[in-house]
C-alpha cells in the first residue's frame, strides 16, 4: 500500500507560503524605515545674502518627526527663475541630531562667517534674490519665489514675486498647526502662502543658531505723520513709508523700534504694520475707537528699500504717526 503523502504536503507548502510572506515584509520593513528617516522634514528658510555680503546665503532644513536624520546620498537643489538646475548640494553622511524640530543648514562660506555658525553642509553662492526654487530630496519639499516661472508642482505661486530682499529671510509660517513648531499642516504646498518674510535665524543640527540681532538707539525722531503729508489712511488701501535712511536709520537695518500713534479715527478698528512687500499679518500693531488718539510701542520689519507698511481697518479712516527711537541689524 502506497503511503499517504497529501498532508504532508500540504503542510509543506502552507510553511513555504510562510515563509514567502515574511520574507516579503522583511525586505518591505527596511524600505519603509528607510524612506521614514529622512523625508518627514520640510524647507524652513532661504537666506539670499545680505547688503554687506551676497554671498552670504542658506538653506535651512528642519524636522518634524523624530528619526529623520538619515540624510545621507540626499540632495538639495537650487533651480533659477526659469527653473533650471543652477546647484546640487549633496550630504556626504548622516547628521547626528534627530529630534524633533531638529534643522541642518546648508550654508556658504560667507553665511557661515556673518552668522558664526558651522553648516552641516557647504554649499556655493547660486541662490538668485530676483526668483527661483529650492528643493530637498527631489520632490519631498520644495519652495519658489520671485520671478520663477518654472514648473508649479509642489510649490503653487512663488513667494515675494518681487523677488527677495538682501538681509531678509524666507521664512516658512508656524502658525496652521501647533503655534511655533514645525509640522504638515505648515505646508500647503503654495509657496506664496506658505512664507513671510523675516529676520534671518539660521540654526545647524547641532542647535546652534546664529548671533540674535543688535539693537542701537537713536534719538527719538519723526519718520511718518500723515497729518502733515499725505493724508489720513483710508480702510483696506495699504501705505508704504521708506524708514531706512531717515532719522540716522541705515540702509541695514532689519528692523526699528517705534512708537506708534493713532490719532481722529473715523470708525474703530486697527493698524497692522508689516515689512514693505509682504503679505499683510493676522494681529494687529494698535486698536483704537472712533475719536481716540492711542499710543502704542511696537517693533517693525524693514522690507523692500527700507520700507514699512501700513494698512488701517476694517472700515474708515486714521491718522498715523511713526516716531523711531532705534534700530536692530
């Protein structure tokens, strides 16, 4: 009598197709570990040079999840305006710190005197300030502005399409998610949306930052008094006064101290100052009702030639006096 062989057989081939599965989810684990520790990270800031050096330019990369320092054999791209291919940067290794909210900075030799800071890796001078596109890892994220009129995908429209402003820093908003930490909901993919303008703070993955800003006085001095030249703002129509160059405010400063008056609203409601070029802030600089002269002291970005701007709202009208009192660079 021949003996009985199905089971076995079958059995056989049950631990054959066990096998099979675990090799498959063997070789699939270490794909999806390795694509985890690098690409849950995000551009945070793009520096085009300052007035005093150019050449002094970063990329700033930063974290959202622990464990994605894996970097290593990864690119980061810089594309000019017409979004040709202008630097390939690569990381030759894996940077050590990994924790969440960690950054590594790309950064020239020139970034890194200005600044005092070690990039975790050297890149040279082709970030154009007019327009372009930064990219890290091929697509994970990417960030345009200016006049870039390359592909969109991943980037919406360009930020600033005026282009950058030397001394200032794209810098990606904190504000869609958990406030001040890095996280998905800061990336919309819409460049334009995405950034403001801002003081530049490079930080390597060591958590270094660059040097904070020195601020200098000035003897209280009169920049803006629309009630002497051009008239009350009106609601909803923005006004652009240049500061930088007045009242013994250099062409590099990055910002000023003010104190901001208020005087014969028409209606209640708010001044919002902002950077000459950006987008116009959610919070307000100094509230005020009808009839009311107010006094507040504030701090405002310089934008595009030195400028601020300023928008009144949401109905009616003010006037607005700007007295300096220092500087920060």
């Amino acid at each position: 009598m021949a003996p009985h062989v199905g089971p076995p057989k079958a059995v056989g081939m049950v631990r054959f197709a066990r096998l099979g599965v675990l090799l498959v989810l063997a070789w699939l684990v270490p794909m999806e570990s390795a694509r985890a520790t690098f690409h849950l990270m995000l551009v945070v800031e793009v520096f085009p040079g300052h007035p005093s050096s150019p050449n002094a330019q970063y990329v700033e990369l930063q974290m959202y999840s622990p464990g994605q320092n894996l970097v290593a054999g990864h690119a980061v791209e810089i594309f000019d305006a017409a979004g040709a291919l202008a630097g390939t940067f690569t990381f030759p290794g894996n940077v050590p710190n990994g924790a969440d909210q960690a950054s590594i900075l790309i950064a020239t030799a020139e970034a890194q005197a200005l600044f005092g800071v070690t990039a975790d890796l050297p890149m040279t001078p082709v970030i154009a300030a007019s327009g372009g596109k930064v990219c890290f890892a091929g697509t994970i994220d990417c960030v345009a502005w200016g006049n870039y009129t390359g592909s969109a995908v991943g980037v919406g429209g360009p930020f600033r399409p005026g282009g950058l402003s030397l001394g200032r820093a794209a810098q990606r908003r904190l504000d869609r998610g958990s406030p001040g930490r890095l996280d998905p909901a800061d990336d919309t993919g819409d460049s334009a949306a995405d950034f403001v303008t801002a003081v530049p703070t490079p930080r390597s993955n060591a958590n270094v930052a660059g040097p904070s800003l020195r601020f200098f006085t000035v003897t209280p001095c009169r920049t803006v008094d629309t009630r002497a030249a051009g008239g009350a703002l009106v609601a909803g129509a923005d006004r652009t006064f240049t500061i930088a160059g007045t009242c013994g405010i250099p062409d590099t400063a990055q910002a000023v101290s003010l104190n901001v008056t208020v005087t014969q609203p028409t209606a209640p409601g708010n001044v919002r100052l902002f950077p000459a070029g950006d987008g116009v802030p959610f919070t307000s600089t100094i509230n005020y009702a009808t009839g009311q002269t107010r006094a507040n002291s504030a701090t405002a970005g310089l934008g595009v030639e030195g400028g601020v701007t300023a928008r009144c709202g949401p109905s009616g009208s003010t006037h607005l006096i700007l007295d300096v009192n220092g500087y920060l660079q």
